[in-house]
C-alpha cells in the first residue's frame, strides 16, 4: 500500500504479452492520469554506460552490445526466452533497480492517483506500496496473433513467449479490476472510464482517511 493518504494512489497496469497494455495506458494518459512504465524505466537503466548493463556484459557475454555501445535487446530477448534460467538470471540483474526507481518516482506523482505499467507483476515481488491491480486481459489466440503482426516473431518463438509468461489464471487472481481487451475500442473506451471514475473515487477516500 502506499505510504501515506498524502501519497498518489497507485495502480499497477499488468497483463499478458500482447494483451493490450500499453492501449489501455495510452487511454488513461489521454484522461489526464500520469503513466510510469516499468519497460521504459528498463531501457533507461541498461543506457551505457551504466551499472546494469555492466552486469548483463558479465553475465552474458559482449556480443550482446551492439556497434553503437547500446545492448542489442531482441538478441537478449530472443536468449532469455529460449533459456528460463537467462531469464531469471536478467531479472536478478533488473528487477531490483527496476522497482526503486519506479517507487521513488510514483510518490511524487502530481495528481490524484497514478498509472504504473508493470508487466511482470505476477512474476514479481516487493510491489506492496500498489494500492490497486488492473489486469488487461485477452484470449490467448488474440495475444498470439497481436505478437506476430506487432513483432514480427516467428510462430515459434512468439509460442515460447506467452508459454515463458505466467499463466492468464495466476494473473487474474492478482486482480482488483479486469479490462477485456478481446473487443472493440469502443468497448475499451468504456471500460477506461469506468476504472478512471472509480479510481478518482477511491483516491479522494484515501486523501480523507
């Protein structure tokens, strides 16, 4: 929970891969809600040079940093997907700094409550200052398809992929609020504005309390 009544009221954005996460961010951020993304705090700590990526030199070898300095992420995702302990060895490296970073900044958040994308919620711990979980939800075949047009993944590798995640069932039993992204943007629009009200709501009961 958060620190204090003085503090934003936070909710953590999760979902599965492809499942619409970063639609349903833009929806909130065009009401006015302040967005903080885990995956985007992640590119910035791995910029050279940098602790982080001194660390994932170390532990996977150069080749990963391309002719620019800069990590050659789809090389690093394609590893740690074909390999879960690469993955569990990457997040030991992230995660940490990862969750400090998005912490420090979420508590002076000018507004009333605040977004945080965290895609890997259900895979993660030390998020006990969130106040509120909202999972985006869609059908795995969706998912699939989303990750093929979007990416540009071979079948293979997008499969390993959503099986690497956690399960939909693991992730909806963190749930506060669900969105169902399986339909049409309309429909998303409507739920957006729904959980927008309510969390307006609920962050002027915990100003007062």
């Amino acid at each position: 929970m958060a620190a204090s009544s003085s503090d934003p009221f936070l909710v953590a954005l999760t979902g599965g891969i492809a499942s619409g996460k970063s639609t349903v961010a833009d929806r909130f951020a065009a009401l006015g809600v302040p967005i903080l993304d885990a995956d985007a705090v992640a590119r910035e700590l791995v910029e050279p040079p940098s602790a982080a990526l001194e660390a994932i030199v170390a532990r996977f070898g150069a080749q990963l940093i391309q002719a620019d300095g800069r990590l050659d992420r789809r090389g690093l995702r394609e590893r740690i997907f074909a390999d879960p302990a690469d993955r569990l060895a990457l997040e030991a490296i992230l995660h940490p700094a990862i969750r400090r970073t998005l912490r420090d900044r979420a508590m002076v958040l000018p507004h009333a409550y605040g977004l945080i994308a965290i895609p890997l919620l259900s895979e993660s711990s030390g998020y006990d200052w969130i106040d509120r979980v909202l999972v985006v939800d869609a059908p795995p075949g969706v998912q699939l398809e989303r990750l093929l047009r979007r990416d540009g993944l071979s079948p293979d590798l997008a499969e390993s992929m959503l099986a690497a995640q956690a399960s939909r069932e693991r992730r909806l039993a963190l749930a506060d609020d669900v969105i169902d992204n399986g339909g049409t943007p309309a429909e998303l629009d409507a739920q957006v504005r729904r959980l927008h009200a309510l969390y307006l709501e609920l962050a002027t009961g915990a100003r007062r309390a």
